[in-house]
C-alpha cells in the first residue's frame, strides 16, 4: 500500500491540463470496437479503469494499438463480429466498464463471464440486470445476479420501454447499447437527466438516437462507423484542482482543454454560488462534446444548499465539494444523492469519516451530508478505502491542514488520474 502526503501551501497562480475524460475514453473503446472501421481516440486516459475496458475487448477479438501515451487505434470489429471469450471478463475496478459491457453482451451469439475486484464484487448490477432482463437477456450471478461474478447468455433482444428509477448513466448506457442489438425501438426514461455521453458519442459513430426531455430512444439494428475522437480533459478530475484554488484563498488556476458538457458542470454551479469568480470559456467541439477553459478564483466562501435536479450533474464531484464546504462560512446541505452509497464506496460515510479525522464538522444523513464550516483542518492519517476521490479529496483537504495530511491507500488515485501527485507538487 502507498501513501501520499500533502501540506498546507500559499496562494498560487497555474495554468494546467488534466488527464482525459475517464467516462468518454471508455465509450471511444467500446464504440470504437463496436465500429466498422479505425477508430483513432487522441487524449485517451491511461488510467486502470479504462485499461479494464481495453483489455476486455481484447478478449472479445478487438484489436487495440497504442500509438502514444494517450492515443490509441481501435481496428473495429463491429458488433456482429466480437468472438467469443476464452476466459473471464476481469473489468478491475470499473464500474461503467461491467454495466455498459453487460448492455454490449447481452445481444451478441456466445455466452461471456464478467468479474471484477472486491469493491466491484460489492456494488450492485441488479439496476441493469432487471432491465436488460426485461429485453430478454439472459443473466445469472450470485443473488440472481444482483452481485458478480456474472454469466451473460447471449440471445436476441427484444426493445422496450423503461421508466429507471434512478437517474444513472450507466443504467441509461447499458440499456442503449443493448438496443443496437435489439428488434424494434429502445426508450430509457429518467428522473432527471444522467451524463449523455453515451448519446453524443453514438451520434458521432452514425447512429441516430432520439433525445428527449429526460430520456433517450434508439432503433436496433444500427451500424456504428469508425470516427476520429479527441478526448477532452476530465472535469471531474478538474474539480480536485478548481477546489484546490479555493481551498487557499487568493490562488487563481485556469484548466485548459476540459470537457465542458453541461450534463457535467454542476461542479462549476456550485462553487459560484459558494462566492467563487468562474470564468469558462468554450473553444472547439468534438464528437459532440464541448471543450474550454475554466478559471477561477476566491477570497471568501459561503455555505450553499444542494440537492434535486443538480446531483446527477456532480455526483462524483460531491466527496470535494464536502472538503471545500469545510472552508465556506455557514451551513452546506447536500442531499437526494443517496446514489453516492453505490459507488466504490459509501462516499457518505467515507467522505465523513476522513473529514472528522481531520476536525470537520461533518453530519450524515440518509442522501447527503451536513457540514458547518468555517473549521481549522488539522493533521491527520487519511485511508482512501481504495477509492480514488476519496483519496485525491483527502489530498486536497491537507493543502488547508495546520499539519500533513497523510493519504493510505494512494495507489488507487491512478484509477482515474495518472500523475495527480506531481501536479499536486506543482502547487
């Protein structure tokens, strides 16, 4: 096990980049290999969970070439052509490579294992199975397939409606993806509406999928044509350094080529309304993904209310945001993101037990945590519980500590971030 350790810095200015968009290198792959064609992805994270991704497909008979450390060639084997697998599935720690996979198998003519490690093993797949079920899919695991490992009969694909109960983008994906292979027409409806990476990326691959207020409808049968995709950076992974900027008062930090996807930049909302000075600026498009500049900057902070339909539009940011709230003056509410106990981990009870090692004032609740700021952070001996924001907000909570905040379990930060450790230094 690995360890990092952070201390309290002064104010700064940066300009920097961050790895690419975690969610949108995984798509380029498993679109890419959907595809006929070369798929080439620039910017694509090397992260272990898209590597997951990668090497899955591999198994499945795609070829996928590695040009540089971030670019990559998918030799498209269509969706009708993935072979058979030889062995299990492992998709490590990914929870979006398991569930889009399962929506992707679910149509094909042979029969694949999925698996993955000890936190996968304890997340729910129960929310895809059902659905996927109701196609007609064929799938079994333990708990009736609620929990890996999971066995995946592939058999044709009937479309349905389907009203989910939970605004997930995976659950969303999984049940799109599994439509290309079905007969007839697939409707997924939402809450509110998840991430549409899936939409905007299929679209750029020639499908053409029908969007709606708080849903997404696709024809089965379509073929996906190999494309070119320039991944943007990763605005979750972004939102660790917006908040660094913060968490000092009178530092200024601009990020360049970040994804600016409005499904996604709830993270940018939140901290305007907490007193910061946001400036975003909007550059290229690519597969129809917007891509920009962010910049920001604070002297004083305030306690805010979040909850509705913004979660689904930061859910992964919420771990940093309740390190920042520490640092706002009054109350900050966080609550409808009871989604955050099926993540890597309970991110409620992790997040507020890291942050009282280190004097937060932090409550739990049943969807969300209450914490009262402004508090003095102190030194402390953090453990990421093997989960990648944990670790990286515990990170960044330690640039406001009196003493070193020292992370257990660093190692899991290269899940979605290579490299965050030296641009931590940076600062």
């Amino acid at each position: 096990m690995s360890t990092l350790t952070s201390n309290r810095i002064k104010p700064f200015r940066k300009v920097i980049t961050v790895p690419g968009d975690k969610s949108i290198s995984h798509r380029a792959i498993m679109f890419g290999s959907l595809a006929k064609g070369i798929t080439t992805v620039e910017g694509f994270l090397p992260g272990a969970d898209c590597l997951s991704t990668i090497a899955c497909f591999e198994k499945l008979g795609v070829q996928v070439e590695k040009t540089s450390a971030t670019s990559v060639r998918v030799i498209g084997k269509s969706i009708d052509g993935l072979q058979a697998p030889i062995s299990t599935l492992d998709v490590g720690n990914s929870g979006t490579t398991i569930r889009l996979m399962m929506g992707i198998l679910a149509g094909t003519s042979f029969t694949s294992i999925l698996e993955g490690d000890a936190s996968i093993g304890r997340r729910p797949m129960d929310r895809v199975a059902k659905p996927l079920r109701m196609m007609g899919a064929k799938i079994s695991g333990k708990e009736n397939g609620k929990f890996t490992p999971l066995t995946i009969k592939g058999t044709p694909l009937q479309g349905i409606i389907y009203e989910s109960p939970v605004s997930s983008a995976q659950v969303k994906s999984a049940i799109l993806l599994a439509g290309l292979s079905a007969s007839g027409k697939t409707t997924v409806l939402e809450p509110t509406t998840s991430r549409d990476h899936t939409e905007r990326m299929l679209s750029a691959f020639g499908v053409q999928v029908e969007r709606f207020n708080n849903g997404a409808s696709i024809e089965g049968g379509q073929e996906l044509t190999a494309t070119k995709v320039i991944v943007p950076g990763d605005i979750s992974s972004a939102a660790f350094f917006l908040a660094a900027a913060l968490m000092v008062p009178g530092s200024t930090i601009t990020i360049e080529n970040v994804g600016l996807n409005p499904t996604r930049t709830g993270i940018i909302d939140v901290f305007k309304a907490m007193g910061a000075q946001v400036t975003v600026e909007k550059q290229q498009e690519s597969s129809g993904e917007p891509i920009g500049s962010i910049t920001i900057t604070c002297e004083e902070l305030k306690g805010v209310e979040i909850g509705g339909d913004l979660i689904p539009r930061l859910i992964d940011e919420i771990p940093i945001i309740a390190v920042v709230a520490t640092q706002a003056k009054g109350k900050t509410v966080i609550r409808d993101a009871a989604e955050l106990k099926v993540k890597e981990t309970n991110r409620i009870s992790t997040t507020a037990n890291e942050l009282r090692k280190l004097g937060a004032q932090v409550e739990e609740t049943e969807d969300g945590l209450i914490i009262e700021g402004k508090t003095p952070l102190r030194g402390a001996i953090c453990s990421s519980y093997g989960d990648h924001r944990i670790g990286m907000a515990m990170a960044i909570a330690g640039l406001a500590a009196d003493e070193p905040v020292v992370v257990d379990g660093s190692e899991a930060i290269q899940v979605s971030f290579p490299g965050f450790y030296e641009l931590l230094k940076q600062l």
